[in-house]
C-alpha cells in the first residue's frame, strides 16, 4: 500500500536528531524522497558533525526509501539556497520544505547577552526565512510558468513562543516570530499552490531534556507521550496532498493529542469616539483587563494552583 506521501520531494531541516529525524523517517516511511539537513550542532548551535544526518539517511536507505544528507548552514542565505537546490538538482523537485532546525541559549534577560540574543533568533528566524523564501521563488517561478503546484512549507513554532516560557526571551521571541511569519507568508503564497502552517510540539528531545529532569521513566510496555515519534504523523499528514485546504495555522502537538492553536484577538474594548485624556485611563484599562481572558502561561499557573 503506497503512503500518503508517495513520491513527494521533502526537505526536513535540523533532521539529524529527535523531532527532525523523526519527520524525515516518517516522511521516507510514506514514500517521499527526502534530504535531511543538519549541521550536527550542539544544543547550543556551535560545532559541527555530518553524522547524525549520514546515519538517518542510511537507515531511510536500509528500509528501501531515497534520502541525502546535506549539511548547509540554513540560516545563511546561499547554503539555504544551495539546500532548496539540492533537492531540486537530486530528486527533480521540491514539495515539502519542514523548518525544523533550532537552537537553546537559555538566560534570564537580565543575564543574556547580545551573543546569546543573536544565536538563536539567527537560527530560529533567518533560519525559517531563507529556506522558505528560495523554496517559495522556486514554486512561484513553477506557477508563471504554467505549472501547478501542491506545495508545503511546515515551520516549528513552540510553546514557549505562543503561551510563554521564563528564561527562553530569546527563543520565544523567535517562535513567536515564527508563528506570524506562518500566518502571513500563508496569505502571501496561496495564489501560488503553497500551504504554510507551523507545529508547536512537545516532545523529550536534547533540547528539552533539562526542563523537567524529574519525569518518571516510561515504563517498556507504555505509551511514551514524550517521543519525538509522536510529532512526525501531523507534520506528514500537513506535507501531504490531503491537506491542500488547511493553511495559515499553528497547531499544538505532543503525544496523541493535537490541537489548533488560536491567536492573539482584539477583546475587550472600550472606544470614547475622541482621543483620551491620560487620566481617564485610569478607570477604563483596568475594567478591560478584568474582562480580558488570561494570557496562557497565567491560565496554566493558575490551574495548577487550585489543583
């Protein structure tokens, strides 16, 4: 039986390890040919190994399937060009671009330096544009031309980005970026047969590992709601042609649960039909907030508390 992704080109980015190299396996596993991007970083984005991605492009070969490995810096704008080109020059196409690749320099902001700062907005952020943007003028030039395209680009955002997270201002800054980039290139690119959507995951990997190190172990014969495993079934269904009608939309997953994340509103709101008076802020914005929902992490607090 041929899988939902039966000769679709894919390109998954941070594909060495955990939740990228559960993409790409997955991918291969339903029949698309993939190149797995990774530089083999650290958590902390410094140093370099082509390994983890030669590894999971040989177990993507030893189960039958067609996979490369290629180790372009994605947040440097020609190696995100030589990628997009990879798959292209490789398979004779692009369908699929996953943005996945990311990094962890956690501080408190009155601790975090520039450097800090830089690194993982760098990789987070640029490191979504610029594959995404030679993938898109790729696909756009396809559709000039009179082709038709089925085309994906599935960005990772996280929790800490849309909710909120102490000691991750940096990280969050970018995934939240991520998510209003997804949202707004999905309005951009529509017109060219693309869907944009991101994944918010939750999942154990290295980069997750120290947030919580009081976990009880899974037991062998139990559901491990922690696998990265887990995440890679939505991210498939997304890069498939069945999702054709699904963009512009972030969505919460971790074990088996899924669910579609919803964004900022304008909520309460009180408008006097003439510019305010500074002092008559004083009794209308605290009435506004009362009435406003709270932002998730207080919800989540807050819920803990009364338990």
């Amino acid at each position: 039986m041929a899988g939902i992704c039966e000769g679709r080109i894919v390109i998954v980015t941070g594909a060495g390890r955990g939740i990228g190299r559960s993409h790409a396996l997955e991918f291969a596993a339903q029949g698309a040919k993939v190149v797995v991007n990774d530089l083999g970083a650290k958590v902390d984005g410094t140093g370099a190994d082509a390994g983890p991605a030669n590894e999971v492009v040989e177990a993507i070969k030893a189960m039958g399937g067609e996979a490369i490995a290629n180790g372009d810096d994605v947040s440097d704008f020609e190696g995100a060009k030589h990628l997009i080109d990879t798959a292209i020059e490789t398979f004779g196409g692009l369908d699929v671009l996953v943005n996945n690749a990311g990094i962890l320099r956690d501080r408190m902001l009155i601790n975090m330096t520039p450097e800090e700062w830089d690194a993982v907005i760098r990789v987070h952020l640029r490191g979504t544009y610029a594959p995404a943007h030679h993938a898109a003028v790729y696909w756009r030039e396809r559709a000039k031309a009179g082709e038709t395209n089925d085309a994906r680009i599935i960005n990772t955002s996280s929790s800490s980005g849309i909710y909120g997270n102490p000691g991750q201002a940096n990280y969050g800054a970018a995934k939240a970026g991520i998510a209003a980039f997804t949202i707004i290139t999905a309005l951009e690119l529509g017109r060219y047969g693309i869907t944009v959507n991101a994944i918010a995951p939750g999942a154990l990997t290295r980069m997750t590992e120290g947030l919580r190190p009081d976990r009880p172990e899974v037991k062998p014969d139990e559901f491990d709601a922690r696998s990265p495993d887990n995440i890679a079934p939505l991210v498939v269904w997304l890069g498939s042609s069945q999702s054709a009608g699904i963009t512009g939309r972030v969505f919460n997953v971790a074990g088996g649960s899924i669910s579609v994340a919803e964004g900022w509103s304008p909520g309460p709101a009180a408008d006097k039909g003439d510019r305010w008076d500074p002092a008559e802020l004083g009794s209308v914005i605290p009435d506004l907030v009362a009435k406003a929902a709270p932002n998730e992490v207080e919800r989540r607090r807050a819920a803990r508390a009364a338990s």
